[in-house]
C-alpha cells in the first residue's frame, strides 16, 4: 500500500512539474506568448462586459494597456526571432500555433462585438484620456498585427 501511495506521490510530482515547464517545439515560446496576448485579451473583454459606467471602462482600458505596453516589446523580441511571421496567412499558420491563431480570431470577433457596448462612453473625458495613454503604451507596433 505504501509503495501505491509513493507511486501515487511521485506521478502528481511529475505531472504538476511537466505542467509548470513551459512549451516545447520550435514556437514553444511563440505559443506562450501568444497565450498571454489571449488572456489579456479575454480579461479585457470580461472587464468591458462587466462595465456600467464610463469610469469602469476607462480603467479596464487603463489596464489593457499596461498589460499591452509589456506584451508590445515581447511581441517585437518574437517577430525578429521569428521573420517568418510576416509570410504567414493568418488563417493557416503552422500547425503548432494553429490553436492560439483561432483562438485569437475568435476573440478579434468578441472584442469588436463588446466595443459596441463601450462606444457610448467614448467621448467621455475618462475614456479619451484612458484611451489615449493606450495608444502611447502600445505606439505605432501593435501587437500580432
């Protein structure tokens, strides 16, 4: 029983150490970033979603662009390691990133939906300083353009 329990034991180790590495294969870190372009993306959406005032959505966009400024320069490290993004069809990319690409034009089709919701607020003061400051953090670059 006690060599079950060990066995047991070691195999959660194992697991949870695999879980916590991070990807594998040749866009390993390609693939990690993308997953953080997504989860900043889909926190912002629920932030946008859950807003009833002008100054919720100013801050949920005051955020974004925090989150963005950092994602911003990741992106630019990931485009020259990867030069051959930019030949890439966003609709058919390799196999290995295939998953994150469809999952971000998924989410491309949500944010424009929630935006609608957001555009009553855009001509308040909050909302155009907060979009503004966004803007500078993310510059001309974009992210995953």
């Amino acid at each position: 029983m006690m060599k079950k329990i060990m066995a047991l034991t070691v195999a959660a180790v194992f697991a949870l150490i695999s879980f916590a590495c991070k990807p594998a294969g040749k866009y390993g870190d390609l693939k990690e970033y993308l997953n953080d372009v997504i989860k900043a993306n889909e926190d912002y959406i629920t932030a946008l979603e859950k807003s009833s005032s002008a100054k919720e959505v100013a801050e949920a966009i005051t955020e974004m662009g925090e989150k963005l400024e950092k994602l911003v320069k990741r992106g630019e490290e990931i485009e020259k390691k990867y030069p051959e993004m930019k030949a890439w069809d966003k609709k058919n990319p390799p196999a290995e990133v295939k998953e994150e690409f469809e999952k971000m034009e998924a989410m491309s089709q949500k944010l424009l939906t929630v935006s609608m919701k957001m555009m009553k607020y855009m001509m308040d003061p909050e909302v155009m300083k907060a979009s503004q400051e966004m803007a500078k953090k993310v510059g001309q670059t974009g992210v995953m353009k």
